[in-house]
C-alpha cells in the first residue's frame, strides 16, 4: 500500500459539563458506585445552539487552521455521526460550506453507530490511496442522547475530531488497516425514535470485545506485530472499564493506554470517541512512535489502524486546540440546564 | 411652491378597539377631520395614507383604494395613495399631502394614517413590527426591537451616564401628560419606580420603557394656505416638511447613539423655516421607547448630545419647562398605532397651537415641531408648524 | 425566512463573506454590491473575515423571537470586526460577563430553524474571547 496517512487533525469540544453526581441525584441512584462501575466523573453538554453539524464544522476548522492549508485541496468530506440532525440531507456538504471547500468535491454522510467517522477515514485512504484525490476529510461528530433515566445518559458526551487524509507532507503515516464486521443487534436506533436501544451487559463480551480485540488482533497478524511493538494503544471509550479491558486482554500496559484515555472528564464522544483518544495521543506523540487504534461502532463492528508518528509532527504542535485545552476550564451544569441543552422536554 | 396649511384635524381613540375594523378607523377619523374643516367631500382632491403594515396584520393591500372607497370617494374616483416608511408611515403621508398641494398640483388634500394591530396576538404583533428593521441581518440573528433600541441606550448611558431612571423620568412625564389627553391609551399617573420594577424586557429597557400595541388612525386636512381663512379662523401653516434616510441597521449606523437621519431633516427644517430649536415652543417626537424620546431631544437640537437625560430629569421637557416635547402623551401613553403616529403628532400640535390642548395646553405656543422615526432610525420625517 | 432567501447567502453567513470597495479601502459586512461612499466608481471585491472583533454595545434579550435557537436570557450585541464592518449577533457568554468594549471572537452554530420540521438556520454567533 502506498503511503498514505493522517495530514492535520482538528479537535472540538464543548465547554459545558455535567457531573455523575448531578445525574445521580436526580435520579435517586448512587453516584460512587457508577463512578466506579464506569470510570467517568462527568461528560461534556452541547449548547443549546450547537449540534452534530456545528461540532463537526468546529473541528474540521481547526484542522485546517492547524495545518495552515488551502481548503480547496479538500476533495472528498465525509461525516460519521448517530445524531446527524436531518436524517435525510446531508451534514458534510454544510461542512464544506463553513470550510470554504466547495465546489469541487465528494461528500457523504456515513453512519455506522462509533465507529463512522474511522469508516470514513478508511474511505477517504482509499481515494488517497488510488489517486482519485489530493485530500480527504474524515469526521467523527456526535451529539449523543442516552434516555432521560438510563444508564447511557452517564456516559453519552458530545465531541468532534476531524482528520485531513493525504499522501504528503504526512505528520503521521497509516501503515496499515483492518476490520473485523458482523451483523449484531447489540444496539440501535429506530427511524422516528428519539433514543437508542441497547442490549445491556450484551453489548460488553459478543459486541465490544469480541470486534474490537478480533480486530485489533487481527491487525497485529497483518502486520506481524505485537503489543510491544507500539508505544500507545486507543480504543474506543464508552466508558472507562471496557478499553482497561481490552488492552489488558490483548496484552498492552496502562502506560500505553494513558495519554489515548479521554474518556473520564469527557464522556462517550461515539463517532468521535476513538478519534478523540487519538488525537490525544497525537497531541503528545514524538516522532518515530507508534500507535494501535480501534475503534468500535455497535451493529457491529471495529476498525483497527497502525500509525506511526512522524517528524514533521512537531511543526504542527500548538497551532490548534490539543485535547486536554479542550477538557480544561468546564462550565458545570445543573440536570435541568442539560435537559433543556438536550431537548429532552418535549413541549 | 405655494405655502400650506392645516384646515381641520381629527383623531379616533387610541387603545384596543375590538368593535372597530381597519377601514372604520379611518373613516372615523376622516370625518372627525373633514367636520373640523368645514369641507364637503367632493372638494377633496386627493387622499394620502400612511400605514406600515396592513397586509401582515389584516392580510389587506391596495389600501389607497380600500380607504378612498369606504370614506365614499371612490365614486367620484379621487386618487388614492398609500405610503410606508415603517413607523414613520404617517408623517410620510402628511408629507407626500404637503408636497401635493404646495406644488400647485392639488388643493384640498386629507392625510390620514392608521393601524389595527390588535386582531393578532402580541408575538405575531411583534414580528410584523420587527420587519421594520433588516430581516437578513438583525432579525434572523435574534435582535427584536427592544433589543435594538436596548442597544442604543446601553451605549449611550456607557458614554454619557444617562441612568435608568432617567430613561423612566420619560415615561412618567408622558404618563402625566396622557392624564390630560382624553384620547390617550394609559391616562394613569405612573412612577419611576412603577417602571424600574416592571419586568425586563430587553436589559436596559423594562415593559414600561416600551410603547404598546394600539389601535387607532388620525387626519389632518391640507389647503393653499391662500385660501384656508375661508375654512377656518385658526389654519395652521407648515413652515417646513423634511425627511431624511439613514442605514437600515443599526449596526451600520454611524453613531449608535445618534439618528442621523433626524439631525439631517432638523437642520433642513430649520434652515428652510429660517428658525433655531430656539424657537420651538413645543414638539411632539418619536418615542418608541424612552430612550427614542432622549435621542430624539439631542438630535433635533433642544439639547447636547448626551445631555437629554439630565434635562428630562430636570423637568425641562415637562409641561410648563422650557421645551415640553410629547404633550399628547407620546407613543409611550398615548399610544403607538404604527401608521397613525406621525399625523397624530400633527394633530396634537395643531390642536395646541389653536390654543385648543385643554389641560394640557402649552402658553402661548405659537411654534410647534413633529418628529417621526422609521424603524431604527432608518427614516425621519420633521414638520414644522406655525399659527 | 424562506428556503431560498436563506439559501441564498448562507455561505456568507457560514463564513463572514463580505465584500471591500478597493476605490476606498472600505470593508463592508453585510456584503453590498454598491458602496455608499463611492457607489457607481466603487470596484467591489468579495472578502472573507478573519472573525475577530470588539463588542461596541450589547443588551440581554429575556424573550426570543420565534424559530431562534437561543436561550433567554441572552446577549445580543452589535460587534465591530477588526477590519472594519459591524454587525449584529448573539454573543455567546454569560449576561454577568459581557462588558462594552471585550473581544469576542466568531463561531459556526445554529441561528434558528423554520420549524421542527423546517429547514435548520446555520451560521456564525461570537463568543467572549
């Protein structure tokens, strides 16, 4: 495969946040015993005026704002979310719009539950690789709604990551990639419906794990690696117990899972959350380092990436939002500021 | 271009009239008007009317016909016109009157100017009124005309100090006076802190800053001021009609706390009538809001910019101060019926000048002045009047 | 507001496109085809903003027109780029602090929508820098 790899990466988060405590208490239940059960203290809120759509503009921006670049070369935009707010009409043309890509372009819409926006980068790698495009962006935006009194509503965060795909002047290179897809019904959305179904602890051993260490596994045969051969590992975070889990499994440290670990000031970013974790890791990387990442989108399945950090990496450093400027300086929230955040009152 | 005078004036009630219709209210008050003047009908050469927004309020255009029909000269086919300018419909009507006969092209012409407004709820009433500013670019952003006009006192009470209750000393005055204008909307004596502790409605702006949502309509009629002592002992004569535009918004305007288009159309009502704001023995100008009143008050040259609110604090535009501006009560109590304003202003003043204000008449008043604002500020319309 | 008048500048609101009359070196949001200084010898350009500015003068809007998507109570404010041109905008901070005269910086968010079924209103709000 021809070199091909990550060009710029953006990041956007919200600044508001709510805490385990606060959903706890309005719930009557115990607010210690879901901390611990899910390792999250709170997760971030959209405003009441942002969306799928605004968060992925967000992050894209940066993108190109880190990057200093033409937005012309962009030649194919690609979106993955589960909260795309028109289910028909699509949320990467507004996006090329508010980037000042158009016209010369592709765009679609991907949704593959939280792992669309790694589907897309796959997408875009495919144009870059075969010629067909100087650049690709790829986007993972989510708003997530979890039902009022759920157990997702701990979890479910709002977050967007966008990465430029391109064959040079590559800050890191994608050496590699795998997917591992079956049909399973751990959990989804109806048309019409305002909130997901899941199928409770059915979504952990045959849908998590089972796509995300099959697919990172099965990259590793790929390429002959193994644990050891990466300085960090991200996975995607619904929660922080299950990638605790899955690289204990697979055989990686807690050091290498660290730095990629967005997920307990932040929540479940879905389509954003692996990508979210990568660029964490990407903000603090040296070059010459490597990186596994898998991600996971329930339905199901899991797309596993290696990437190897490059010089030019350093040049891009602080030229846009890192993740961790992002998770500073929150605006807490009380429940009722979120439901009205949330449209979760219907009037 | 032959002087003009005003022959007869009339005006309906201003409030919530439930019994009335549209075309009733001008009808009402054209008669009003035609009986003061002592004319007949068929001597009315031509109507002008000014309203902002009947098609959204009543879904009615084609309002020169409908008014000239009902007022019975459609069958003696006299031309009709109707003109908008905003809030500034009506002194847009007596303008475009004023310029008919002085040019010699008509003689006995009738102004009139009304709105209904309330045969839609308030919101609805409130988004019509919001088209006066610019739908694409403040509407659509969330700027409501409080908002707007809030803006504009922020920044003035920023760089001059004005203070709320100097803004409220507005209301309270033109409260007083509406206590004597039996036609006014609120004819109750209000306090400073009756309107400090109504709710806010667009900071620093309280409801009671605001003007409300009235119905009403009033008419002047014109004549060559040649021949108005054969209609009446007491004519009226328009010494000077101006009118100025100025940007839409308020964000392009070029001073946020300054009019523009009413200090262009005072200095050329005054050069033309050859007077200072000196002059003036009373005015009768365009507060939508409060701070509309002290804009108002500086731009048309009474006092420094930045100085209205001390000298509404300091009574000097109350009754018997050295200018009283908004006799009748202004929009603020007498009422705001979008389209009738501007003639309103006309017939209050005229009503003063005869010496015919009742309890509310100013001394001696020989020279009066009306001011009607479009919108933001976006159009001004002065006249002056002289006994 | 209709579908195709919306349509029809939504890259200028997405984007602060306006446009400069290069006769007088005057930059102009909104965009306008006439100059008001120079009109018929004004030669106009299309021109992005950079999105940063000062807040010139603001108030707090306790109700919201309809189809605005934004939360009483909030600030409205009249903004001056720092090329020139002003204009007015939802200024996204809390009502205690916003102060005359702060920087505030441009963001891509939602302005309104037609209904819950309408069109969805997008473009740029700013926020206390």
């Amino acid at each position: 495969m021809d070199s091909v790899g990550i060009v710029s990466y953006g990041v956007y988060i919200p600044r508001y946040r709510i805490k385990v405590d606060e959903i706890a208490e309005t719930w009557g239940e115990d607010a210690d015993s879901i901390r611990k059960g899910l390792w999250v203290f709170e997760k971030s809120v959209p405003d009441i005026d942002e969306d799928a759509v605004t968060i992925a503009v967000e992050a894209a921006r940066n993108a190109i704002v880190r990057r200093d670049m033409d937005p012309l070369r962009i030649e194919a935009i690609y979106t993955g979310s589960e909260s795309h707010p028109y289910v028909v009409k699509p949320t990467s043309t507004i996006v090329a719009e508010a980037i000042g890509a158009t016209p010369s372009l592709t765009a679609a819409d991907f949704e593959f539950a939280c792992k669309a926006g790694t589907a897309a980068i796959q997408a875009c790698m495919g144009l870059v690789g075969a010629g067909m495009i100087d650049l690709g962006l790829a986007i993972g935006s989510d708003v997530a709604q979890g039902a009022p009194g759920d157990a997702l509503e701990y979890t479910a965060a709002a977050g967007g990551v966008a990465f430029i795909i391109g064959r040079n002047e590559l800050i890191a290179e994608i050496k590699a990639t795998y997917s591992l897809t079956t049909d399973m019904p751990d959990f989804w959305r109806r048309d019409g419906m305002p909130y997901p179904e899941h199928g409770g602890r059915f979504t952990g051993e045959p849908a998590y794990f089972k796509h995300i260490i099959g697919a990172a596994g099965g990259l590793m045969e790929k390429t002959s690696t193994t644990p050891k051969d990466y300085d960090y590992v991200v996975f995607h975070q619904p929660n922080g117990k299950f990638p605790m889990r899955a690289a204990a499994t697979l055989g990686f440290t807690e050091e290498q899972l660290g730095p990629g670990f967005v997920v307990p000031h932040l929540g479940n970013t879905y389509s954003g959350s692996a990508m979210m974790g990568l660029a964490a890791v990407l903000d603090v990387a040296e070059p010459g380092e490597s990186i596994l990442m898998a991600s996971f989108g329930s339905g199901a399945g899991s797309d596993a990436f290696e990437i190897t950090v490059l010089d030019e990496i350093e040049e891009l450093r602080g030229k846009a939002p890192s993740v961790s400027e992002l998770l500073e300086r929150p605006t807490y929230i009380s429940y009722a500021t979120y439901a009205r955040h949330k449209g979760k009152m219907k009037i | 271009m032959r002087e003009v005078a005003i022959i007869g004036v009339g005006c309906t009630m201003f409030t919530e009239l439930w019994e009335i219709s549209f075309r009733d209210l001008f009808v009402e008050a054209g008669l009003s008007a035609i009986e003061d003047a002592g004319v007949e009908g068929e001597a009315i050469d031509a109507l002008y009317i000014g309203n902002m927004s009947a098609g959204r309020f009543i879904e009615q255009e084609h309002l020169a016909s409908l008014i000239a029909d009902y007022a019975g000269l459609a069958s003696i086919n006299t031309p009709s016109t109707r003109v908008e300018a905003a809030c500034a419909s009506g002194g847009l009507a007596l303008r475009q009157a004023v310029l008919a006969v002085a040019s010699g092209h008509h003689d006995i012409v009738i102004a009139g100017g009304g709105e209904k407004m309330t045969d839609v709820d308030t919101g609805d009433a409130t988004d019509v009124l919001s088209a006066a500013a610019d739908r694409e670019w403040e509407g659509i952003m969330g700027a409501t005309f409080p908002g707007l006009y809030a803006m504009i006192a922020r920044l003035h009470m920023h760089r001059y100090h004005t203070t709320s209750e100097q803004l409220a000393q507005v209301a309270v005055k033109n409260h007083y006076n509406a206590t004597m204008n039996p036609k006014a909307q609120y004819q109750r004596a209000i306090t400073i802190e009756n309107v400090l502790t109504s709710p806010m409605v667009a900071d620093p702006l309280h409801l009671f800053d605001c003007s409300p949502m009235t119905d009403g309509a009033a008419a002047v009629i014109l004549a060559p001021a040649e021949v108005a002592k054969k209609y009446t002992d007491t004519p009226v004569y328009i010494k000077a009609t101006t009118q100025a535009s100025s940007t839409i918004s308020l964000h392009d305007r070029e001073d946020i706390t300054t009019l523009d288009a009413t200090v262009a159309a005072a200095q050329r009502a005054f050069q033309t009538a050859g007077l200072t704001p000196r002059d003036v023995d009373l005015a009768e100008v365009h507060d939508c809001f409060t701070i509309a009143e002290i804009l108002a008050i500086e731009d048309l040259g009474f006092f420094k910019k930045g100085e209205g609110g001390i000298a509404t604090e300091e009574g000097l535009t109350a009754i018997g101060g050295e200018i009283p501006i908004n006799t009748s009560g202004g929009l603020k109590a007498c009422g705001h019926p979008v389209g009738a304003t501007g003639i309103k202003q006309a017939v209050e003043v005229t009503e003063q000048l005869r010496g015919e204000a009742g309890k509310r008449q100013v001394d001696g008043a020989e020279i009066g002045l009306t001011h009607n604002v479009g919108g933001s500020g976006g159009t001004a319309i002065i006249h002056i009047l002289q006994r | 507001m209709t579908v195709p008048r919306f349509w029809r500048k939504l890259k200028h609101r997405y984007n602060l496109l306006g446009t400069h009359c290069t006769t007088c070196d005057t930059y102009y949001y909104p965009p306008r085809k006439i100059c008001p200084k120079c009109r018929r010898t004004g030669k106009i350009q299309s021109h992005q903003f950079k999105g940063e500015g000062k807040l010139l003068t603001y108030t707090i809007i306790q109700n919201p027109p309809e189809k605005i998507t934004a939360q009483a109570p909030y600030v409205l404010g009249i903004v001056e780029l720092d090329e020139g041109p002003r204009l007015t905008s939802q200024i996204i901070c809390h009502p205690e602090e916003v102060e005359i005269g702060m920087r505030v910086q441009s963001v891509f968010r939602k302005i309104g929508e037609e209904s819950a079924q309408g069109m969805i209103y997008y473009g740029t709000k700013f926020v206390k820098n």
